[in-house]
C-alpha cells in the first residue's frame, strides 16, 4: 500500500504538458487526434535498502553501487542481487588526518578509487585502491602528494584484474598516467606498473582539475582528451605510442609542452567546481558532451576527425542556461547527467530537467527533507541508468521517450531532416514537418523547393495550386502537378487525365509565348522543350495518353506546335493521322520527312501511291533511304497505279535496281517487272541487266519465257539471241544471230559446253560466210577461231570451181596432226603389248610357286602353332588360323561385306552334308562355293601387309577399353 510520503513525492515530480499533434496539424489528410503518448518523460524510484549512516559520496558503473558513508564505511552493492550487499571500514587504511573527497568507480565496475585529502597540515593526500572481488584497500604508494580530484578511465579496457593506462587529474593542476593492477591480499600496497606525471595544467599555478576523459578516435592511434578545471576546457589530441595493445598517452601531450599557450575554451566562474559528462552513442563512442559551468551548460558535439578547425575537436557549441529558480535558490546545479537531448540537472532540493535542442525545462523533481540534501547524480556509463543520491536514500530515474518531441523542436528551429529522422515515421509528424518546410520555403520565395515538399504533404490540391497560380510562379506549378503525378497509383484514372492535360496546357503556353517573342533557340524554350519531352515519355503519361490523346491533339494544334504533335504520335504510335494531314494539305515533302523520321514500313506501303504519283523523284529517294527495311514486292502495287510515263517508269527502274543491285533481292516478280521497264524504255540498260544475270538458266532471277516473248514483240533481236542462248535452243539462236551481226553469231557458238553442238553452231557460221561471201582468208580465219572444225568440214561449203591451192596449207597441216596421232597410238600399243606379257609371265610363276611349312610355325595372331587348326598362307609368307583371321578382319570390314561374310558363315552351319554337296551351275559342290566367297572376302590380301594395314594407321596401339588394364600392368 503506497504510503502518505510516497504519494507527496509523486506529487512533486512535475513534467511539461506535452504538445499534442492536433495544436499544430495544419494538414487537411489527417484527422485530428491525440497521438502523443502521456507517459511521464523522466520518473523516479526509491530503492530498497538503507545504508547504515549518512551518505556522502557515490559511484555506479556496470549495475555495481558504491556507496561511501559519514561512519567510514563503503557500502557495495551488485544490483543484479539486491538482497547482497557488504560493508567495508576504509578509515582504518588510510591517515587519521585524512578525509575522503572523491570515490571513482571503472566503467567495468571492478576497479575503485578513492581519493584523499589532508584535513590539516599534519595530513598528506593519499589515493586508495580497491578490487571488486577483494575487501582490503592497498594504498597507491607514488600518491602521497598528489591531491587526485578526478580519474580519467580507460574505457577501452576490458580486463578485471588491472585497469590499463588511466589518466589522474589533482588539485594541483598535475596530470598524471597510471596502471594499477589487482595482486595478492599479502601486499600492502597496490601494484602500479608505472606512475607519471606528464603535464602541468596549471603551469605552476595550482588550478585543480574537475574532469578528464579520454577516447581513441576511431580505432586508430589517434586518441583525444578533454581536461577542465573551474574556469576552462581544454582539449587535447595527438597519436599515443601503443604497445601490447595498451597506449602510452605520455606522447600525446609532448607538442603541447612546447606551445606557449594550449588550446582551450575558457567560462569565467566564481565556482570552485565544474563538472564534465559524455555521452556515447549506441555503439559506445562518445557523442556528445556538455561541462556545467557558473553562467550555464557548454554543450557541443563532437568531432575529432573532422579537425576544420585545429583548436576545436567539436561542432554546433552552446550556452544553455539554467532554467530560472521562482523560489530565489542557488541558481547553478551543483552536479548534472547528460543524456541524448535532456541535461538533468541537480540541486540540494531538486532535479531539473532541461532540453539541450529548446533549453525549456521539461521535469521538476522536488526532493523532501526526509531524505536529506541532495548528495550527487550519477550515471552508470554501461547500463545508461541514472542514480540519485541524498544524505539517506538511493533512487533511481527511469528515462522513457524521451525523443517523443525532439522532431518538434527540430523542426521549430528549422532542421526538418532531423524533425523527420526523429518522428520515428509516423506520417502524422511528417505531414506536419513537411507542411512548415514548404510554407517556409514559399515565403523566402523558393518556390520549386517549396512545391517539391507541398507535394509530399496531404494538404489540398486546389489550396496549393491557388497559392503558386496568385504569385504567377508557372514553373513551380509544373514541379507541384509532376510530383503528384508521380505519386499517383494507376487506378486514379481521372485524376491523372487532369494533371496531364493541365501539365501539357501549361508546357505548350509556355512554348508557345517563347516563340512568338523569337525565342525558339534560347536556352530557356530547350531547357522547356527537354521537360516536356520527359513528361511525354513517362509510364503514366504514355497510358493516360491512350484515353485523351484526342484532347491532347486539340491542344496541340491550337497552339500550332507542329513539332511536338509528331513528337507525340510518334510516343503513341498514331502517325497515321498526321501524315494523312500533310497530304491533305499537299506538303508532300513533309509528309515525306515524317515518314522518313519514322521509319515505319506498313505507312510507307499505305501512302506510297500518292506520294509517287505526285512527287515521284523525291518519293523515290526516300524509299532508297529506307533500304531493307522496305520490302519491294508490297511496294509493287503502288509502282503499277503510276501513270506509265517516262517520269514515273525512270524513277521506278531506279529504285528496282537500287533494290537488285545492293541488297540482292530474287523476287521472280520484281525482276519481270524491271525487265519490262527495260523493254519499254531502255534497251541499253536492258542488254546490261541480261548480262548481269548470266548464261545459267537456273540462275537467273526472271522469268525467261516471259523475257524473250516481250523482246520478241518488242523486235529487240539481240535480247532475243541472248534469251534463246539460255533456254538452249542454240539453232534459233544461231539464225537469229546472223541476221543480225557475224560477230554475235560467233560469240553464241562459243557458248555450249557440248563440243558437238559448239563444233555444229560453227559450222553453220562457216557454211553462212562461205555461201555468202565464198570469202577464203575469212574461211580459213575461222579454223584459227575455233579448234573444233578442220578444213576437210567446210570444203564441201565451197562450189567446184574452187580450187585446192587456196588449202594446200591446212591440209598439210591437217595430214601432220593424222600422223602424229597415228604415231601416239602405235608407242600405246607397244606398251600394252609389254605389260600383258609380264602379267603372262607372273601369273605362270605362282602356279609352279610352293612353301614350305614347318612344325614350329605359328599363327601372327594368337602365336599358337600354325598346324593345330585350319590355316590361311600367303604369297607374303605371313601365315594366319582361319579363325584367327576371320577374328581380326571382320570389325575392318565395310558393313555390306561383313553382312555378306556372315550370311555365308550361317549357310555353312546351317546347311545339310546333303545340300552341301549339291554341285552347282559352276560344276562345283555348293561347299566349295561358300568357301570361294569366304576366301574372296577374308583372304584376298594379307592383313598385315595389304590395304588394311593402311587404313589402320590411325588407329592406337591401346584400345580404349584396354588402357586402365595395360596402365596396371605397366605400373
């Protein structure tokens, strides 16, 4: 049951009303509702237990509570295991002149220190150590005089029996580094693996130090440390000499023991005290830091590895002032903790609360005199818990949300990417973020800027629309409605037609006013016609178009933006209906440009007709431009509704031919219909077309039949020759020919590969010259001409009354040649005569040849004796079993042969001793005919010296299936 008492002090704890959502919302997409949550930012909790006299001092780190008391007692406490605590007599261990000042507790909570301070002359000062784990305290012996007022602990180390290099501040304005180690219970002393005095802060004068830290700047050897005294902070950074992993700090202050004047901030204050706290981010690296000074809280972030200015490790410095006491108290805290945003302040009556973004004070806790003064407020710098302390009790304060209004206050000062980083999402405290950000930035006149983040807001379309359309501000506009645009899902179909419609209005006004004041090539009308161009091109706009493109046209042509009407039929594939304009207008050549800009075949197909009736040359090369991408045989039709006049069929001719000659093309019809243009108007390039396709009728690409009828009703004789040559009919050719010129009847009897039909075209040419002319020296220049004819063919063209004198020399000439090959036939005579006597005289050999064939013989194959089986002797003297043989020659042979081989074998097995013996056609037993055959196949040449030997050559010494086998051997 909550007492009286606790109930007062629940009562005392005063918190600021907090700012609900619905004071501020400005934007119409969100109801407006209480969405703070009303939980108490700071609260307090007084802990169960009850040291055994009056507090006066206190240090807790890593959830261990030390507690120093007025009897001279240490009060330790794991609270992890709150029901265990003990109590240690320190006053037996040190001078009886002595009195304790400080107690300073590790980040691990292991290692304790407590400093000492002479209460008269007679005194000395003294630092005292003790272990977690140990309960005898083990005087720091190099300390006798030094008057330590501050520890700087390493907060990298993470051993628990030593607390690795440390810094000491004393009232003398020494720093000093140190190690201290937990050893033996025997020793009297603790161990200090080294103690040195590395700077004087004061220079001489005695200038107590009220806080030191130290920390490495980013895992490197670079270490920074922060020292204050009443008056001043200083700030030290330099790289330390690291060994064993443990730095020396020592050499980060040799430069400054050389400056005249070190670097530091400096408050003047009446107060003999200040204090200094860090705070560390989530991956414990210090953040931030603030040092409690007379006139107020120093307060910055730090930035040791920037270093923009070298005398400055930190950025965004303040004074925040305390907050105003009603009551005239002591103004200054006599001792703070710092979290994130908040500072608590501590008085001897009361904890304060102050924001360090806003300096308001957030939470007033009034302390009653049950409990005594306020000793000290302290935070664990492991577990982030914060613990007050009076004369007799411990509490402990809870820290809930205390980020809740940090986006608030950012955004107050202006700093809306961290209002928004701090409104945990919550599209509520955006939309308000947003919604200031771009009233402000209306006001200071950055209108695009403003109308990016109106566009991100829930606030109403028309309202924003009318703010930029009152200040004339087109181009903000235009950045309002995109960003909408973009934001919209598809299925807000109507919404999307009217911003598209409403942008494309605006870009074309804007074109439009550009043009008609002369300013179609400034940047300005670019830089427009670019946007729009992208506008154009986008997902939505390209869909939406598909719907209002009808009005999107109308616009268009209202403005006469001719450009961007193509530009937009091209996007939606409606080019149809602007070329049909062109052509309605009789712009041909715009027609034309457009089709070309296009490149799309089915329009060039659908308007060709006009275009190469009116403007024929120019329709023409257009088409050439295009290349393959036009297919000729759909443009057909369109070449036959021209007007069949010279203009036109010239025009045509040319791009046919265009087609023929560079991409090859073999349509049947294309060609007939060139050929026919050829026929009718130009007989040159008719001959030359004919030439090009050659003498080889399955080559050619028209259709011949129909080629030579057209010449033939045309009367082109010399195409009909030509043609008549190629479907073979030589003699027509022939007739033709002479009518037409000697020499194009010569050129068509050198045509046929036929040496008769040649040798018969020829002499029907020297039958025609001889008849006609009874010319002899053209007679006998023809025998020169072609090889084929001899003078004994054309002396029968010649009439009687010639007389032999004119051919006394080609026929002489014509006896030689007789002789000569009579010569030639006799030598082959000879010869054959001479090789069928050697054959005679061979084959007689091997019938009267024999071989001897002894025991020890072996067949080639198997290395078995020859005699044990059936055998196979050749004239080579290589000797096979006939198994052996048949074995080895069957996989060579070719499939039929080894087919046939195994018929025979089966017939052999098969058949009776009966039908064996049968004697056949041949006069011989069906047996031995079998065996013939077999022989015929198996041992017509040796295996070893014949054919097959040759064949095999390719073939490795190592099947296949053999090779693991011989590799095993070979091993």
């Amino acid at each position: 049951m909550t007492s009286i008492f606790d109930q007062y002090e629940q009562a005392s704890q005063v918190s600021q009303r907090p700012i609900t959502v619905s004071d501020q919302m400005t934007s119409s997409g969100y109801i407006n509702m209480q969405l703070e949550d009303n939980t108490p930012m700071f609260s307090k909790q007084k802990m169960n237990f009850n040291p055994s006299d009056l507090i006066t001092h206190v240090a807790v780190s890593s959830d261990y509570l030390v507690l120093a008391m007025a009897n001279g007692k240490l009060f330790r406490l794991d609270l992890k295991m709150p029901d265990q605590h003990e109590e240690i007599q320190f006053t037996k261990s040190v001078q009886p002149n002595s009195k304790l000042t400080s107690i300073f507790l590790d980040p691990l909570g292991h290692h304790l220190l407590l400093a000492f301070a002479a209460r008269n002359k007679d005194g000395s000062p003294e630092l005292v150590y003790l272990h977690r784990k140990n309960n005898k305290l083990k005087s720091v012996s190099k300390s006798r005089n030094y008057e330590v007022t501050e520890v700087g602990w390493n907060y990298e180390n993470k051993s628990t029996t030593t607390t690795g290099p440390i810094l000491l501040g004393t009232s003398q304005g020494h720093i000093l580094e140190m190690e201290l180690e937990a050893e033996s219970d025997k020793m009297f002393a603790a161990s200090q693996q080294y103690w040195r005095q590395i700077f004087d802060i004061g220079k001489g004068a005695d200038t107590p130090i009220t806080g030191i830290q130290f920390h490495r700047v980013n895992n490197t050897s670079k270490y920074f440390i922060f020292v204050t005294t009443p008056t001043r902070l200083y700030q030290f950074i330099g790289h330390a000499m690291i060994s064993d992993e443990k730095p020396s700090l020592q050499s980060i202050f040799h430069s400054y023991l050389t400056t005249p004047e070190t670097g530091f901030q400096e408050i003047p204050s009446t107060l003999k005290y200040s204090k200094l706290q860090f705070y560390f981010d989530k991956n414990s690296n210090p953040k931030t830091f603030a040092w409690l000074t007379e006139p107020g809280i120093f307060y910055g972030q730090l930035d040791p590895t920037s270093q923009q200015n070298s005398n400055s490790l930190f950025t965004q410095s303040e004074l925040i002032n305390y907050p105003s006491q009603k009551d005239g108290k002591e103004k200054t805290p006599l001792s703070f903790v710092l979290t994130e945003f908040h500072a608590l302040l501590m008085y001897s009556d009361r904890v304060k609360a102050v924001s360090l973004l806003n300096q308001e004070l957030v939470y007033e806790d009034r302390y009653s005199e049950i409990h005594g003064k306020l000793k000290n407020i302290v935070k664990d710098p492991a577990r982030r818990t914060i613990w007050a302390v009076t004369d007799k009790a411990v509490f402990r304060y809870k820290v809930n949300k205390e980020e809740r209004n940090v986006w608030r206050i950012y955004s107050d000062k202006e700093q809306f990417d961290l209002a928004k980083e701090y409104c945990q999402n919550n599209p509520a405290f955006i939309d308000i973020i947003n919604v200031k950000q771009a009233d402000l930035l209306f006001a200071k006149g950055d209108y695009e800027k403003s109308a990016e983040v109106f566009a991100e807001t829930q606030s109403s379309f028309e309202t924003i629309c009318l703010k930029f359309l009152e200040v004339d501000q087109i181009n903000a506009l235009k950045v309002y409605l995109g960003k909408r645009l973009e934001a919209l899902n598809d299925d807000d179909k109507t919404l999307i037609s009217m911003i598209v419609i409403w942008l494309t209005e605006l870009y074309l006004s804007q074109l439009g006013s550009l043009r008609r004041s002369g300013k179609e090539d400034s940047q300005e009308y670019l830089q427009i016609q670019s946007d729009f161009e992208v506008l154009l091109l986008q997902p939505k706009v390209v869909q939406c178009m598909q719907h209002v493109k009808s009005v999107v046209y109308d616009l268009m042509s209202s403005h006469g933006d001719k450009q961007n009407l193509i530009k937009l039929t091209v996007i939606n594939e409606d080019y149809e209906n602007v070329v049909a304009q062109h052509i309605y207008k009789k712009s041909f050549l715009e027609a034309l440009n457009m089709l070309q800009s296009l490149k799309k075949p089915e329009l060039f197909y659908q308007f060709t007709p006009v275009l190469m009736e009116e403007t024929p040359k120019n329709t023409v090369d257009a088409l050439i431009a295009q290349g393959p991408r036009l297919s000729p045989s759909k443009l057909l039709p369109a070449f036959l509704s021209c007007e069949n006049d010279e203009k036109h069929a010239s025009e045509i001719a040319r791009y046919l031919e265009f087609m023929v000659q560079n991409y090859n093309v073999k349509d049947k019809a294309i060609h007939n219909y060139l050929l026919t243009l050829y026929v009718e108007s130009d007989k040159p390039a008719l001959m030359r077309y004919l030439a090009r396709q050659g003498q080889d009728v399955t080559m050619v690409n028209y259709d011949v039949h129909y080629a030579l009828r057209l010449c033939r009703e045309n009367g082109l004789s010399e195409a009909c020759v030509t043609l008549s040559a190629l479907l073979g009919l030589w003699e027509a050719a022939l007739e033709l020919a002479l009518s037409v010129d000697i020499t194009l009847a010569k050129s068509v009897a050198a045509m046929p590969d036929d040496a008769g039909t040649q040798k018969r075209l020829w002499l029907g040419v020297a039958e025609h010259i001889i008849t006609k002319n009874q010319d002899i020296k053209e007679a006998m220049a023809l025998l020169e001409e072609c090889s084929l004819i001899k003078i004994e063919d054309i002396l029968p063209f010649f009439s009687d009354l010639t007389t032999i004198d004119h051919f006394s020399e080609p026929i002489c000439q014509s006896l030689e040649e007789y002789n000569n090959q009579i010569e030639e036939l006799k030598v082959e005579m000879e010869d054959a005569t001479k090789s069928a006597e050697c054959v005679r005289n061979e084959i007689q050999s091997f019938r009267n040849r024999s071989v001897l064939v002894s025991v020890a013989d072996v067949c080639r194959v198997c290395d078995i004796a020859l005699l044990l089986r059936p055998f196979y002797l050749f004239p080579c003297a290589h000797r096979f079993h006939t198994d052996c043989l048949l074995a080895h020659i069957q996989p060579a042979l070719p499939p039929a042969r080894r087919n046939k081989l195994a018929d025979l074998q089966r017939q052999l097995a098969v058949l009776s001793n009966i039908e064996l013996s049968t004697v056949t056609s041949s006069g011989l037993p069906l047996r031995e005919v079998l065996r013939n055959e077999i022989d015929d196949i198996v041992a017509s040449e040796c295996v070893l010296c014949g054919e097959h030997m040759i064949s095999c050559i390719d073939k490795p010494f190592i099947a296949d299936e053999d090779w693991d086998r011989v590799m095993k051997e070979w091993e």
